[in-house]
C-alpha cells in the first residue's frame, strides 16, 4: 500500500506504522494566556473607496508570465461577516506558487497571496470588533491587491510598536512555525531537530523558536550566504547542500547525533529530501512535511517506515487556527515575541506589485533570504 502524502494535509492527519506498540509522547493543548476580546463594534462611516484597483490576477495556471498585474480591476465589496481592507503590504509565500501552477487546484480567475496588512476602509453587515481605520492584519486570499475583502474571524489588530512589514515577514510563516512546533510535533529541550531551508522565509523564524525552546538544531540551506545567516540565528549544525561535502548531508546528520539520527524533521522542500529525511530520522521519530519546494513527495509505500517505526505527518496552518481562540492564541504568541526582541524577522525585499512575476521567479530560484513582501 502506497499513502499519498497530499491525503494528510486535511485535518493534519498523523500516520505511524509501528511493527509493536510503544508508549506514546505525551500530548496536551496548548495553554495560553488571557487573550484580549474584541471590543464592541462602533458604527463608523466607511473611507472613501475608488471603484477600481490595482490588482494582480491569474487566469490560468502556468508559470510565472501568467501573473497579470491590472490597473482597473473592481474593488470588492465587503459581504456579511467581512471588512474591507486598503493593504498597505502583502506577504509571498511559496504557497501561492502552487496555485499559480495547479499544483494545488483553486478556480480562476484569482488573485493570489494569502496574508495582507492595512487599514479597514469600510465594514460590512453583523462585522462586530472592528472599526474603519483600526490597522490590522489578515489572513485569507487575495492579497495581491490594494483591496481586500477579508473575513474578519481571520483578522487581528495590530499592535503599536509593530510596523506592518514587520508582521508580514512573520504572520503565515510565524503562525506556521509555532502550531507545527507546538502540536504536530511538540518540540522538547535538548530534542534534535533537522530544518531544511533553515534560511527561508519560514525557516529563518523556526530557527529561532527552536532554539528558545532549547533544542538542538541542525539547519540546511544552499550556499555560504544562507548558511551564515542559519548560523547566526544559534543553530548548532549547519549544512550546505550544495557543497561537496554537504551532498551527503544524511552522512552528516548522523555524525551530529551519534549515529542515532534526529528526534524530528521539518521538510518544506519535499521531493529532493524526503527519502533522506527518512533516513536522517531516529527510530520511532517524527517527519513534518509542509511543502513542496523541490517538488511533491510521491506516493510513499507504507512498510518504508515499518523498520524505525516512524511517524509521519502532513499538516496545514489553518487546520491548527480554525477557531476564534486558536486563531488569537498564536497571534497573541507571535506580537508577544515580536514586541520583545526575542523574534527577529527579515525582509528578503519589497517589490513593487508590478513586479510579483520576478518574486515567484526568484522564489522558486531558492534566490530569497527570509521573506519577500510586495506593495501596492
């Protein structure tokens, strides 16, 4: 039997094949602190809100020539349960490029881009907790555009002392990393954790939560540059797997740990890595799958991972922030770290929206360190 991995992305299903059964990690929800609600919606009058944007849309999958940037695209209009955003950044994820090549489905025509930060311009009916004006940020789709219409169970304030490019080199990618660490796999002290793309834009952020949780990292990247960034982040092993010596990286990896191989394995780049992953992982260890950079893992024949009992899993953030308080307890988590100095972000570039074509293409270059936003 063959297990397609794409099948455990909904509800961050985890599957282990145990040839006996050993006692399990202990599990528990994670405890938060008292977050703060909502206050009661005030009426305001809606900003002023010009007919037509600029937006960038995709009419059918392909490469990155089908990013069609527009000058006089329709502003939406803000429905039931939703706000209208004037965005004032946008995140890029490697995410969107899967939906702009088909690999995930999504109907078209679309505007690409999952997370955006501004100013609600306008609200829409029975929308309780926001106000015209309030800066915030969100996450949904459509964020290639200086508009959006946004649910607002899926939007938070913005804290002062956070600029808005900062939460947008950490919202997806800050909320992913601390859901991933704290409940697909609850990452322990002194655990051994190997990173891929440790110099990414999700990567650069787990690099530093794993470390303040006090384990041992060991982060691979391409290059000098990217491995000197990783380095300076505190992981404790860092692998270049474009050196000669890095090509053997499972080698390497088992060296770091005594030959036991690592407790956990975090994956974003997928088809090139997954089968050493299997091979870098300690008996009854855990491999997170989270992207497909290199490409999709194929179809992985279950008695593959009889012989060190591994466990595997296949998450998505949003299985992990469905509800209202999930949501605001990793937010809350991520401005706390960001207010503090403990989190540190860092901006690949800002592009000019007209210029998203050159974003995918230096993405899916591996040409990026940490997160590449966009402007309207």
């Amino acid at each position: 039997m063959s297990l397609p991995i794409p099948t455990l992305r909904r509800g961050c299903l985890r599957l282990a094949a145990l040839r006996t059964q050993f006692p399990t990690r202990p599990t528990s929800t994670p405890t938060s602190t008292p977050i703060q609600r909502p206050f009661a919606f005030i009426p305001s009058r809606a900003m002023s809100v010009p007919t037509t944007m600029k937006a960038v849309v995709v009419e059918q999958t392909g490469g990155p020539e089908v990013l069609q940037y527009k000058t006089s695209h329709p502003v939406p209009t803000p429905q039931e349960g939703q706000l209208l955003v004037r965005n004032n950044i946008s995140g890029v994820n490697f995410i969107d490029t899967y939906f702009r090549t088909g690999l995930y489905a999504s109907p078209k025509p679309k505007i690409l881009g999952r997370e955006g930060a501004g100013t609600i311009v306008s609200v829409g009916p029975n929308t309780s907790g926001f106000k015209v004006g309030d800066r915030v940020a969100w996450m949904a789709n459509g964020g290639y555009a200086e508009y959006t219409a946004v649910p607002a169970a899926k939007t938070v304030k913005i804290p002062e002392g956070i600029s808005d490019e900062d939460v947008m080199a950490s919202f997806l990618s800050g909320l992913t990393v601390l859901s991933f660490v704290k409940e697909t796999y609850a990452v322990q002290k002194g655990d051994w954790v190997l990173l891929h793309a440790a110099a990414g834009g999700a990567g650069f952020l787990m690099t530093q939560i794993l470390k303040s949780i006090g384990a041992n990292v060991i982060g691979t990247a391409g290059g000098a540059e990217k491995c000197a960034l990783v380095k300076s982040l505190g992981a404790d092993v860092v692998i270049d797997y474009r050196s000669e010596e890095g090509k053997d990286w499972v080698k390497l990896v088992k060296e770091a740990t005594g030959g036991r191989g690592v407790d956990v394995v975090y994956d974003s780049v997928g088809k090139d890595t997954w089968e050493g992953s299997l091979e870098a992982v300690k008996r009854k260890g855990t491999i997170v799958w989270f992207g497909n950079a290199s490409g999709p893992v194929p179809p992985i024949p279950l008695p593959k991972l009889s012989p060190k009992c591994v466990k595997i899993a296949r998450p998505t953030l949003f299985g992990y922030i469905e509800t209202r308080e999930e949501f605001e307890y990793y937010t809350n988590e991520l401005f706390t770290r960001l207010q503090s100095g403990e989190l540190k972000v860092k901006i690949h570039k800002v592009y000019p929206m007209e210029e998203i074509a050159q974003v995918h293409i230096d993405l899916e270059g591996r040409k990026t360190m940490g997160k590449p936003l966009i402007k309207p």
